[in-house]
C-alpha cells in the first residue's frame, strides 16, 4: 500500500497522526502517512516512537522502505507492543537526531558547490558525513572550509521545487552524482534549490533539508583522504575543527 509521505512537503513536521495499515511479520508497521523519513540517498531513516490513544509509546529503531519508495515501515525496537490494523496513533519523531542529518545533508550540498566535480559517493551522519568526488586534483582543506562557512554565513534560501519524471530525463546534466540517478516513476522529483533563482545551486535529491544556510552552523572538513588515482573523499564534522587539533 502507498504511504503518503508527509515530510516531503514540510521537513519541519516532526509530529502528525497516522492510521496503522499493516503489520509485517518481521514487526515493521506499515501507516497510511508519516512524517518520518525512510533511509536513502545517503541519509539515514528517522526514528523516534508511536504514541498510543492510551498515551503508551512504541519505540522506533528505523525507518525504511517496502519492496518500493511507495511503503515506508516503522521498524520497533525489541519487545516494543504491536498496534492493531486500523488503530490511530501519533507519530514523534526524534527532532534533535532530524534536525542535525538535516544540517549536515544541507552541508553535503554546498561542499558540491565548493567542490564542483561529479559525486561517486556519500553518506550523511550525525556527527561526521563523506562525500567521494571523481577528481584527482589536490585541493586545501582549510580553504574548502573557508568557503563553505561563506556560503554559511550568507544564509541562502534552501527550497524545494518540483518537476516531472520527463523534465529530470530531459535535463540529466542537473544530476550530480555519477553512479547513483534519482529515482523516477513517482511522477515528480523534488530539486533541492539553493539561493534566490538558484544561484547557488539546484539538483534532484529526495532527503531532507534546512531552510536556509545558516541553519546549517560551524562545519569544517576535518580530513580529505585519497580513494583512488581519481577519487577523493571529504569528511564533513561539525564544529570548526578545533576539536579535531
């Protein structure tokens, strides 16, 4: 069954009520709409609990999808009760866990910025994220961080537009990442925008974001380490390294 997903809409809806559609056999519940996210592109899925009509909570280890994008499942945590198919529940998700994978996956964009080569791979955390681009030149990391706490601190709008499954097939240089495409079939793919009329950057990703730059905070490349003759992979903490010294 579709799950509407609410956070593509809001990245801020942290709370929403969901009717309960299914229980799988490994546990997983299945809702009729969630704003939790579920893991993928890089970013990990949400978790947080299920608050009952008697005010009883049912603990979510993560959040993932079904055989398509079109089921999302609220995996428990052990020996967490099972809601019944129909009953009404109250979904929380884990804001402050949100909201960091939400800085740093806004991060991850602008070091595309400041990085303009093809991405080969990434992976967005709570406390350090990667990103593995296809170049072999030699590049300064404290520079790197230099402008990626400029475009920080500039504080550029980040939106969301919408376009369609043939409009994304028509425009495939909008694409960053070179092994992995955004998935079709939906109808729509979201364009994560950044800054007024895309100024700064725009690019097809499915995850969620912060609202403006500025709410990404202090970040810095904390190592760039080398892959491959032609693969560089960048490590993105938060902080301004000092901790890192």
């Amino acid at each position: 069954m579709m799950t509407k997903a609410l956070y593509r809409d809001d990245f801020y809806l942290s709370t929403a009520e969901g009717v309960v559609t299914a229980i799988h056999e490994d546990g997983a519940i299945e809702l009729d709409q969630t704003c939790f996210y579920a893991t993928s592109g890089g970013q990990p899925g949400d978790t947080g609990f299920l608050e009952r009509a008697d005010g009883s909570r049912i603990l979510l280890g993560q959040t993932r999808h079904g055989q398509t994008k079109e089921t999302i499942l609220h995996v428990p945590l052990d020996d967490q009760p099972k809601p019944e198919p129909g009953e009404t529940v109250v979904l929380h998700v884990d804001w402050a866990r949100r909201y960091r994978l939400m800085r740093m996956h806004t991060a991850c964009h602008l070091l595309s910025v400041v990085c303009p080569y093809p991405i080969t791979g990434a992976a967005v955390g709570e406390e350090e994220s990667r990103v593995d681009f296809d170049m072999s030149e030699t590049i300064d990391r404290q520079d790197v961080t230099d402008k990626l706490m400029q475009l920080v601190a500039e504080n550029h709008p980040v939106f969301v537009q919408w376009i369609t499954d043939e409009e994304l097939i028509a425009n495939p240089g909008i694409v960053k990442s070179k092994n992995v495409r955004p998935p079709i079939g939906l109808g729509r793919v979201s364009l994560v925008c950044i800054g007024q009329d895309l100024s700064v950057d725009s690019q097809p990703c499915g995850g969620t974001h912060v609202s403006e730059t500025q709410e990404v905070g202090a970040i810095h490349i904390a190592k760039i380490e080398k892959k491959g003759k032609e693969n560089r992979r960048f490590r993105i903490r938060f902080g301004t390294g000092a901790e890192d010294a």
